[in-house]
C-alpha cells in the first residue's frame, strides 16, 4: 500500500504507551494498528448513520471536552457514558 494521506495526533504519553502494547500483542506496526482501529470505528459510525453524530453531540452538550481525557472522549463515542 502506498501512503498518500498523512495524519497526525497528539495524545497523552500514557495512551501512547497503552497503543504501543496493543499494537505490540497483535504483533503489528503502531501505524497499521491505529489505522485499522480507525477505520473499523469510522466505518462503525458511517453504518450508524446521522444519528450517530446527533446522539454523540448529545451526550457531550455541556461537558468542557477540552479537560476530558483521551479515555473519557473514547467511552462517549462508544456510548458508554
């Protein structure tokens, strides 16, 4: 595969180190892992449809996203909070 788009993320050196050991134990590259879990979840979301987007909004109306943790953030696109 020949990379023609490039993205960039910023996250807490713990999250980092959690991703590596992921990535580590499925024995594939940071690069592939953390594509393949975005793809899977952007694909997730494009099945879901609009809705998804509306209820995540949602869910988030109110809180101050920018002092949630990479953690935090993650459960509420999964619904989970």
């Amino acid at each position: 595969m020949s990379a023609e788009a490039r993205l960039d993320l910023r996250l807490d050196p713990k999250d980092k180190v959690r991703i590596e050991r992921a990535a580590d134990l499925r024995g594939v590259p940071v690069s592939a892992f953390v594509r393949d879990a975005v793809l899977r979840e952007a694909d997730n979301v494009v099945a879901a449809g609009a809705g998804a987007r509306h209820s995540l909004i949602e869910r988030m109306r109110g809180r101050a996203t920018s002092r949630l943790s990479t953690e935090q953030i993650m459960k509420l696109t999964r619904g989970a909070a």
